[in-house]
C-alpha cells in the first residue's frame, strides 16, 4: 500500500506558489473526493462558494469564481470539474489577467445544460487542461476531446487505477498533470520576459543608433 504522504507532498509542490481556486462538479462531494484531498495539501488553495452546490444555476456559480477571483489579490489556477469546469473556463476567458491556467476534468456535456453558446467563443489565452478521469462511452469521450479543442487545451486520458490502496483517492496521475500545466505557465512566463528583454535590448540599440547618427550631423527618418 502506498503512503499517502508521498502524494501529500506532491501536492504541496505542484503548484510552486502560484494560488488555486477548487471549482467542484454540481452535486455533494464526499470527504474522501480528490478535489477535497488536493485542497487539503496544496498551500493556500480555497475552494468557490455557494449555497447550493446542487444547483445547475449559470449565473450563481459564474458569479461565485468571479467573486472568488476578485477576493484573491495573485494570479489563479482554476481547477474544476464538471458543470464547474463549463462555468469555470466561460470566467477565464474574460479574466486572462486573474487566470494564468485552468485546469478540466470530467468536463460536463454543455448541451445537456444548453450551454453551448456560452461557452467561450475561442481557445483560451491561457494555459488549458483537459482530462477524463471517469470511464465515458466512445460517444462522450468525442464531445469532451471536441470540447478541449474548442477551448485550445491540451487533452489526456487519466483514469484512476481501480485498487483497493487509499492513495488512489489522490489521483496521483493528476497530480503529474497538474505540475505540467504548472511548468508549462512558467516556460510562458519565462518566454514572455525573454521576448521583453530582447525588444528593451532593440529599442536601446537603435537610440544608441540615433544618437551615433545626430552626432555626425544627420537628421534621422
């Protein structure tokens, strides 16, 4: 049997520092979910808040991430699940300065909600996961690859080992996705500040230009 304290520290490391924001699946999650485990052991995590997690209400739970969002003062990485995961990737998109990765599982059929419409119009700016954790039929399993496209987001099969050994609550095959998503925003994040510096590089080689230029007597165009 498995420590379980290995994965504890996993999840303790899988976000290096950056804050997470639980998004659940409508419905009850028993105290043993891995969405209840993972904010158990990631530092800082919090979790979206609502009346009624039952409830399949659009509006409440947009504006409970979004209320969530706001109250948090550093840069987010959503995770979500179902129904959630819908409300959850429709708010990144109009949040890309509060959302620096979102990470889907189990995504929930938007058609089944007539959702389809409010769901972002293109892929999301930032960077997306999606994964099937749960045996789906070939026919779902499409809908949720067609969904990850739709978004831009990387996709993967991730099912939780069938055993008896507590660890498996962890889902440890997401916790490795989990810290991919989190290195890949941070060679973005690396990229984005190598491609500033080369522009500040540009922009002062070319006054240094100019001003070579002035000194012998032209006028620059």
């Amino acid at each position: 049997m498995t420590n379980t304290s290995h994965y504890s520290t996993e999840l303790a490391c899988a976000l290096n520092g950056y804050r997470a924001l639980m998004v659940p699946d409508s419905g009850i999650q028993h105290s043993q979910h891995w969405q209840n485990l993972w904010m158990q052991d990631i530092p800082r995590a919090s979790k979206i808040r609502l009346m009624d997690e039952s409830c399949t209400d659009w509006v409440k739970w947009r504006n409970s991430i979004i209320a969530s969002l706001i109250s948090i003062d550093e840069p987010v990485v959503l995770i979500a699940e179902g129904f959630g995961a819908l409300a959850a990737a429709s708010v990144a998109a109009e949040y890309p300065g509060k959302v620096i990765a979102v990470f889907i599982v189990d995504p929930a059929n938007p058609d089944q909600f007539d959702l389809r419409k409010k769901l972002p119009k293109k892929a999301l700016p930032m960077v997306t996961k999606v994964v099937i954790r749960k045996e789906y039929e070939v026919e779902a399993s499409i809908k949720i690859a067609a969904l990850a496209a739709h978004l831009g987001a990387d996709f993967s099969r991730l099912h939780s080992e069938d055993t008896n050994d507590s660890a498996a609550d962890y889902w440890p095959e997401g916790i490795q996705a989990l810290k991919l998503v989190v290195n890949k925003v941070e060679r973005k994040a690396e990229e984005i500040t190598q491609a500033r510096t080369k522009k500040v590089l540009a922009y002062l080689r070319a006054m240094k230009n100019v001003n070579a230029i002035k000194q012998l007597g032209y006028q620059p165009t």
